[in-house]
C-alpha cells in the first residue's frame, strides 16, 4: 500500500499536460493531494498550496508522489537532489516513470539507509497470459483517442460515477500510472511485454455478470506513431461492445509530434471501429467525449452541439458537463 496523504512533486514540468499525474490524483483524490512542491521553471500548477519537503511533512505527508509524465520517463539530476532529501526525511516515493526507482543505486542506497519504501506503479506484478480473444460475459467499454492525453481517463471516471450514482454495475479499470495511483490496482499496459499487452487487458476484464460495465481506460492514440501499440492491444484485448471517442480540438498538432495533426472524429470512428469488430463483431460507436478545458462554457456548449449535429452521437464534456448522454448510451444497449 503507498501510504497517504501525497506531496505532489512537479519537478520542472514544462506545461500542465506533462503533470497529468498529479493532476489526475487532485482530480479524483483530492483528499490525498496535500500539496505540490516545484523545481525553478516549473510550467505546471496545480493550484493547491505550494509546500516545502519540511512543510509538508509536518502536516503529514507520508509519500513523495513523482505526478510528470515526461516524454521518456527520465528522472533527472534535478530531481535526484530532491527525491534524496525527501528519502532523508523519511519520506516513501511513488513513480509511474520508465525510469524505475529501483534502478537508481542512489535512491535504493538512501531508502535502505532511511527506512523508506519505493514503490514503482510501473512495473508488471503478474505474469499475464498471451491473448485467446475467448469471448467473456459482462459488457465492457473503452475510450479511444484522437491523441494522446485527451481525456480518455477522465472520461471512463466520470462514467464509473455516474453509473454508480444510478445503481448500475460498473468499475473502472486502470491501464496507466495515474489511474493506478488514483485506484490502487489496474495494468501498467505500456510497460507489459508486446506479446502479452493484449491478454494483460483480458485479465484485468475477466467475466463478470452479465449487466455489469467494465470501464476501460484508453491509452496513446491508434494516430499516434509514437504509442499507437499500446491502443491496438486495448482494442482487441478489451473486445469492447462500446467505444467512447475521445478529442481536445484546440490542438495544433499530435502530442509531442509538431509534424502530426489530429485525424477527425469520423476518421477516428471510422478507423477504430472495425479493427474493435475483430475481437467484437457487436461492437458500436456509442457517443463522443470532448476535453473543451481550454474553451469558455459558451465556446464548449456551441462545439458540443455542433460535433453532436455533425456525428449523430450523444456529445459532451463528461467533467465539465457530466456524463449522463453516455452513460445514457450505456444503459440503452
């Protein structure tokens, strides 16, 4: 168990989109986030209250959260001088980094010595099965993405309480780090082995009872050259029987990819969907989730109205607006 309450560690994160970590936890956790510490050149902000290593932990934090994404997963010098001071006060750390933990002599060294446990969400602790594509009861939904980092967490949360809300049988489950952190369990998926990404998600999605939801969380974009693999093992391992497309629309290009821009909604319908129909024959395109963060509420509800006019599917921003259109979808199948 990684202990709680968390101090939020951005680092020197260069927007708010590289904090999706920490984000995701003062999200759905709040209770956990008891503040955020920055390096100099820090672009992200949290908006929850600026704290020391000192400060924080005698208000009791019991946990130094890395809450960055960064491209690669590196952890850097910079936040080595930090990470060992915090071991030194008797913090614990939690990483979803590719740059593990453990692999660092000088973390291990100072954790051993200070009695702190390092916990790496990253890290398989299963030995997942290759995929069979056997069909399994229950009825599972993913949210796929026009890019990366555009909400498909969010909006398998949102529905998960929503569908609570109403009595109806549903879980959310985790396929990246922040949902790991946020949850406590779920499939660090781009960190399994590429032969068993697929089964990994057919054992976080067993059977179940025939009225009961799995919420599956997206990962990358079937777009995105970078982490399109991640996606396709999702797609086929999940054998969903809804999709959720997912788009941020003031994007100039792909995340990380400047030479790259978004595909459309339809394209992304269009491309997703069949390849979903190889696991699923049944599977249907059941409504659009749309990040409009970066809108003004009139500017949100004008595009919402437009995308759902356009495409024919319920449309909405599940965490500015609510999920109800798609859950409604749900519930209609």
């Amino acid at each position: 168990m990684i202990e709680t309450p968390y101090l939020l560690f951005l680092g020197d994160a260069p927007d708010m989109l590289a904090a999706k970590v920490a984000i995701g936890i003062r999200d759905w956790r709040p209770e956990h986030a008891l503040g955020q510490i920055r390096l100099p050149g820090c672009g992200a902000d949290l908006g929850i209250k600026d704290m020391t290593l000192a400060e924080a932990k005698e208000a009791g934090a019991r946990t130094l959260v890395i809450g960055v994404a960064n491209r690669g997963g590196v952890i850097s010098q910079a936040w080595k001088e930090v990470l060992i001071e915090a071991l030194q006060m008797g913090y614990d750390l939690a990483s979803g980094l590719h740059n593990l933990l453990r692999d660092e002599g000088d973390l291990v060294a100072a954790a051993q010595t200070h009695g702190c446990t390092l916990h790496d969400v990253r890290v398989p602790s299963v030995g997942y099965p290759i995929a069979n594509g056997k069909k399994r009861t229950g009825k599972r939904c993913l949210a796929v993405g026009t890019d990366c980092s555009v909400g498909k967490m969010y909006t398998a949360m949102a529905m998960e309480s929503e569908m609570r809300e109403r009595g109806m049988k549903a879980t959310f489950r985790a396929t990246g780090q922040t949902g790991i952190l946020v949850t406590g369990g779920g499939v660090p998926l781009d960190a399994v082995i590429a032969d068993f990404m697929a089964g990994s998600v057919e054992y976080l999605t067993p059977d179940n009872d025939a009225d009961h939801w799995d919420l599956i969380e997206g990962q990358g974009s079937l777009f995105h050259v970078s982490y399109s693999g991640v996606t396709m093992a999702l797609v086929h391992g999940g054998q969903p029987d809804a999709l959720i497309l997912c788009h941020e629309p003031t994007r100039e290009h792909m995340r990380g990819l400047p030479e790259y821009t978004q595909p459309s909604l339809a394209t992304l319908r269009d491309t997703a969907l069949p390849l979903a129909r190889v696991g699923n024959p049944a599977c249907e395109v059941v409504g659009i989730s749309v990040n409009t963060q970066h809108m003004s509420e009139d500017e949100a509800k004008a595009y919402l109205a437009e995308v759902e006019a356009e495409m024919g599917l319920p449309t909405t921003d599940p965490y500015r607006f609510g999920s109800g259109k798609l859950v409604d979808a749900l519930a209609a199948m």
